[in-house]
C-alpha cells in the first residue's frame, strides 16, 4: 500500500498509490491508504507520481484520486493500466500524463527525473527529487538484473554521476539475504529447459505484472514446438496493453483457450493467474474442474513461477491439493527455486547500489521491520545515517540535522466496500456491554500457523492506543500469545472471527474504559521465527 508524501516550502507531492488485499476479512476487501488526516495538516498534492504499475503502486490511485484531481505522471505502462482502471470507474483520464523513463519534469518547487532502474515490470523507475537545499533518491522497487529480457540493464554510470545523494528512500524487502537475486535471463533459461522435459500439456502460473517472465515461457513454448494460450482477465489485460506499446514483439501468436482441445496434449502450454490460489483465479477453477472450455488430466504438469506470498499457506496447499487429485505433476519455487526470481536487491546489490550513489543518509521502506532494519544495518556499517524505522503515519523532516520523526498520524485502515472507501469499523463489544467507548486502540498481530495445531505472534508486539486507562502491554502480550496458541483456525478470516470475541472480552476485564479497537492480521514470514536478523 505504498502511498509517500514528499513537501517542501509549503508544496507537496504524492508517490505512488497502491492497495493490498486484505486476505484477514470475509471477501478479501480491497484496503487503500488513509487520507482524511490530509487536509487539516494542509497537504494537498500538487501531482501524483508513478514509478511503477504494480498494483501495489497503482492499486488505489482510482479511489483516490478524485479527492486531489491533480495531474498524474507515469511510465507509458503505467499509465495504460491506469487508464484502464479509471475507464472502469466511469472516471476521465485526462489528468494522466506519459512520462518516458529519463525524463524530467518541474512541480512546483520540485525538479523530479524519472530514472530507470530494473525490476519486475518494464519501466520501473527511481525518482530523483530536487529543491534548491536537497537531493533525494527515492528508490520504487528495483533489482540489479544484468539481463532482464525487456529493457535494458541498469546504466552503472549514471547512477554514479549522481553521487553524493543526501537521502536515499530505499527498498528493504530482500535486506536480509546475502548475494545477489536472480537474473530473469537465467529463469527464462531453467523454463526452457523445464519445459523440454514435460509430457503433456503444461500451464505456467506467474504473476500478470511480470512481463518478462511471459515473454520467458512464450518463448520457450515456440522453441518447444508448443502452441501458447492466456487464462485469466489481468493476464489478457496486461498482454492486450504490453503488446500496444511493442513489448512482446516477438511473442508467439496466441490460440484462444476453446480451441486447445483440438491439440496434441504435448502441443499445449497455457499461462495462466492463480499462482496464489484464489479462488476465482485461472488455475483454482481448473484444479476444481470448473472451466468451461479446458480440463486438467493425469500427465500433465503445473508449473508455479512465482513465489508464495506469505498469508497465502493454506489457499496454496488446496489449489495444489486439488490439482494432485487430479494426477498433475506440480513444479513449484521451494523445489525448484530455478523457475522464479525476486524483483528485489540482496545484499550484494545494496552494497553496490550505495557504492555508486553514495547515499548520506538512509530511510529504509517496504518489508517488515526485520526487514527495515537490515537495510538499517547494513547502511551503517557503509557509514550511511539511518537513525529511522518508518511506520505508517509518520511525518519525517529532512533537513541539516538529518532525519526527525516529528508526529505520528494513527491510520484507522479504509476499506473498499460496495464500489465506496469506507473506515474499517472497530471490533464490537462483548455482547451485553453497554459501556460509551472511550479513545481507540490500533493493533497489528503478524502470525503464523504453528504445527501441529494453534498460531503464534511473530515479532514485536505492534500496538497504538490512547485510552483513558494505562493498558499492561507485558500482561496483554502474555494473554495474546497463550490465546493464539490454543485456537484452530484454518485461515486468517477463521482466526479473526475467533480471536475477536476473547479480544473484547478481555480488554473489557482489564479497562475501566473500553475503547474502539482496530485489529489487522498480518501473515508473517515463515523464517522469521529463526531469523538472527
């Protein structure tokens, strides 16, 4: 849910604007950023810009949007998904404004350039923001990928004709491995080489959004005498949109999905959605027998090129289930970690990256905080200043003395319900309790499912509350980590529906006053119980 604020001398700008899907809530709502807290601290965007069109980037832009009415700069990608989105909306798109990557452009008081940077999705681009007092990177998400089969490598000198930059705003997500990721030209080679060895028909489950990993399996489905089909609306969509702006130039021809039953089984490959095991996606209804025009059979073979999204355990473990009942053959990143690469730097990339940029100072973004504070330890140990840990809410200066956290903003979470952005309600009261509530009290649990039965805290306890009664935080984590271990719950939605009862009821023994509670769920990283950081 990436959405950054960036002002000076009075001018702001927003960076990015992206939802997550919150997988916790019946129905798996969509959640955008809060900005009602905006306006009364005299922030309103001058523009809204893009680095990327990850929907995570993008995602929210459509709900949010009509609140600023600003112009909105994108890549030539990013903006034809944002198109699309808007068009879907019944909103106009005229404010949405192409920018090539290496471009810049003026807002304001700011001078901002597009710079390309390696990712995956084409056209992945850091910014570089200038006032007249500071230069600052901030990063999008990016990797070093010598070969990354649409666009091309990153321009080592430019980004060291940049240096000294005096804030870099950077990607933490892979802080915590060593080495480097792995090229898409090496994944592009492994899925060639995977796909000679199938018998049968083969689908290949990857994320719409990766544009080079489907032109990685088009290519080697024609060089493997294999006829190529598309399962699932955001797969044809982004094809549709990459292919009008020559991405996929040399991608095969496609054959429509009813048509694949007049083919040889070993002539057959189809990319599809569902990596994730949603249950409306592609590959669920196939696992389930449930496609109109295309049936799974014994011999075939499932190939998933795409990482497990932590939370996503369970919905996984079916869809593979149901395709082993099925007699498919599945290939997937824990036995095969060849078939994927992440679109984010190790360790190795990190250090190089800051060796040409030669970055002051560091505030380190996206992840989890173990996350964060790798990034953390390894700036300092480069002699970069990274006195911070950002969370949601925060208002950073960035002046001569560094980075200040001068307030913190709680984010009650705003969900979108019935085509409208609404707050998420607090947790209800224990039934019979008629108590006025009194303050708000914000937690975030990240969990895991514990074997063989119950669920376990990961990390820190993560809570914001300002209640009229002083909460015993060691008492109530005690209480928390003995009540997940004892409970059942097959999912994140079970989970809350169980632990919400108990939650109120205790807070209702151990306040005099209760308050509103908000309470999300995180899905956590399955080593993270063993990480040393």
């Amino acid at each position: 849910m990436n959405l950054n604020l960036y002002g000076f001398d009075g001018q702001w700008l927003a960076v990015d604007c992206g939802m997550m899907i919150r997988q916790d809530l019946p129905d798996a709502p969509l959640q955008v950023p809060n900005i009602d807290d905006l306006p009364a601290l005299g922030i309103a965007p001058r523009a809204l810009i893009i680095t990327h069109g990850h929907e995570d980037h993008i995602g929210a832009a459509a709900w949010l949007w009509p609140h600023w009415g600003c112009d909105i700069h994108a890549t030539p990608l990013a903006a034809g998904l944002l198109r699309a989105k808007f068009v879907e909306r019944g909103l106009a798109t005229d404010a949405i404004r192409v920018i090539e990557p290496g471009e810049a452009l003026e807002c304001g008081a700011f001078t901002l350039r597009y710079l390309p940077l390696t990712h995956s999705i084409p056209e992945s681009c850091a910014l570089l923001l200038a006032t007249p007092h500071h230069r600052v990177l901030h990063t999008g998400d990016w990797k070093l990928d010598p070969e990354p089969l649409i666009g091309e490598p990153v321009d080592a000198e430019l980004y060291r004709s940049l240096a000294p930059v005096d804030l870099v705003v950077g990607d933490s997500t892979n802080a915590p491995l060593p080495g480097h990721s792995r090229s898409e030209g090496e994944v592009a080679r492994s899925l060639e080489r995977t796909l000679g060895d199938c018998q049968g028909r083969v689908i290949v489950s990857c994320f719409a959004s990766n544009l080079a990993r489907v032109l990685a399996v088009g290519r080697a489905a024609a060089r493997c005498g294999r006829r190529v089909s598309l399962m699932g609306r955001s797969m044809e969509r982004m094809v549709r949109i990459a292919r009008g702006l020559g991405y996929l130039e040399d991608f095969p021809a496609l054959v429509p999905v009813r048509d694949l039953g007049y083919l040889p089984a070993d002539e057959v490959l189809v990319i599809a959605t569902g990596s994730q095991g949603e249950p409306r996606a592609a590959l669920s209804r196939l696992a389930q027998g449930r496609h109109p025009h295309f049936e799974l059979q014994q011999g075939d073979t499932v190939i998933f090129s795409a990482r497990m999204i932590p939370g996503n355990e369970r919905l996984i473990e079916r869809l593979h289930a149901g395709l082993q009942r099925l007699g498919v053959s599945i290939l997937e990143e824990t036995h095969h970690p060849e078939l994927h690469a992440s679109g984010h730097p190790a360790q190795d990339e990190l250090n190089t990256f800051y060796e040409w940029i030669k970055p002051r100072h560091l505030l380190p973004v996206h992840g989890e905080h173990r996350h964060q504070n790798a990034h953390r330890e390894l700036a300092e140990a480069r002699g970069i200043h990274a006195p911070l840990i950002p969370v949601n809410g925060d208002l950073i200066r960035f002046d001569a003395d560094g980075l200040t956290r001068e307030a913190r903003h709680p984010q009650t979470p705003r969900i979108v319900s019935q085509d409208e952005v609404l707050a998420l309600e607090g947790l209800a009261a224990p039934q019979g309790d008629r108590r006025e509530r009194h303050g708000q009290l914000f937690l975030m649990l990240p969990v895991m499912t514990a074997q063989p039965t119950g669920w376990l805290r990961i990390g820190r306890l993560l809570i914001d509350y300002n209640t009229s009664t002083a909460l015993d935080e060691t008492g109530f984590a005690d209480w928390l980590d003995d009540t997940l271990s004892r409970l059942d719950a097959e999912n994140l939605v079970q989970l809350r529906d169980q632990l919400q009862p108990r939650l109120m009821q205790w807070l209702a023994d151990h306040l005099r006053h209760l308050p509103i509670v908000h309470l999300q769920l995180v899905p956590a990283e399955a080593d993270i119980s063993t990480s040393s950081g």
